[in-house]
C-alpha cells in the first residue's frame, strides 16, 4: 500500500479581508480566488486586493473553468497568483505565463487523463459539488505540513 503524503489545504472562495484573516490563523498552505461565474466571483483586482492582505507563505492560486486566453492573460498579470487552477483539459489551448505553476483539475466522472498530472486536484463533477469525488475520498488522519501541493 502506498504511503501517503501531507495533507496540503487550500480555502477556495476567497471573497472578503476576513476571510484570508481566516485562512492565514488557520495556518492553511493557500488561498482561492475564483473568476468562473460563482457566487464567491471576484475581479483580478478585487483578487490582488485580498492576496496583498495574506502574509508570506500563502500561495494564491486562481481558480478559473473554461476561461478564455484574454481572462487568462488579465488575471496573470493583475493577481500574480503562483498557481493557475483550471480543468485539466483547458490547459491544452491555454497560455499560462512559465513563472505561474499550473493545478490542473480533474473531474469525477470524466475520462481520467493518461498519464495523471505530477500534481492535481480532484474535483466532483462540477466545482463545489460536495457530492461523491470530492470530499468523500478524503482520508482521515493524513499528516499536514507547509508547502506546495504534491511535495
């Protein structure tokens, strides 16, 4: 049986100066903005906003689905964010600039990619589905550390 790895947390739906207040005392490895229409959407700049308020050592990953180039391009360059969040199968058209890591997503209940993304997250079949696939295939007592996803 494989070992498993550290458990790495990202609070997604970043939306308020509380919530990264939240996130930062809750000592979690990074934060989420989503730019897919969602009721926790933010503008790059409301993004960048909230991201200048976490301390250092939070990543911030934009959480994107479907974008298109020009959304890309806008919010790599207002956000900055270390990771660019988006299905695994967008990644194929999309132009991420080489200093921003890509999190590729992949779904419950779609073709599974082959080989499997280094590093990725799993998602239900539409994004904050709390159904099967998501938060059912966690396991318990996972140890937890600082640090990029996959390390």
């Amino acid at each position: 049986m494989a070992t498993l790895g550290a458990m790495w947390i990202k609070i997604c739906g970043i939306t308020s100066a509380d919530a990264v207040a939240a996130a930062a005392e809750a000592n979690v490895d990074a934060i989420g903005f989503v730019f897919a229409p969602s009721p926790r959407q933010v503008t790059p700049g409301q993004a960048a906003q909230l991201a200048a308020l976490a301390p250092p050592g939070i990543l911030r990953i934009a959480v994107a689905q479907h974008p298109l180039q020009m959304k890309v391009d806008e919010i790599c360059r207002v956000l900055k964010p270390d990771y660019f969040q988006t299905d695994v199968e967008d990644l194929r058209e999309l132009k991420i600039p080489a200093h921003i890591k890509v999190l590729p997503v992949v779904r419950f209940g779609r073709k599974t990619p082959s080989p499997l993304p280094a590093r990725m997250l799993f998602e239900g079949g539409s994004s904050g589905d709390q159904g099967p696939g998501k938060n059912s295939r966690v396991r318990p007592g996972s140890a937890r550390r600082r640090g990029e996803p996959g390390e």
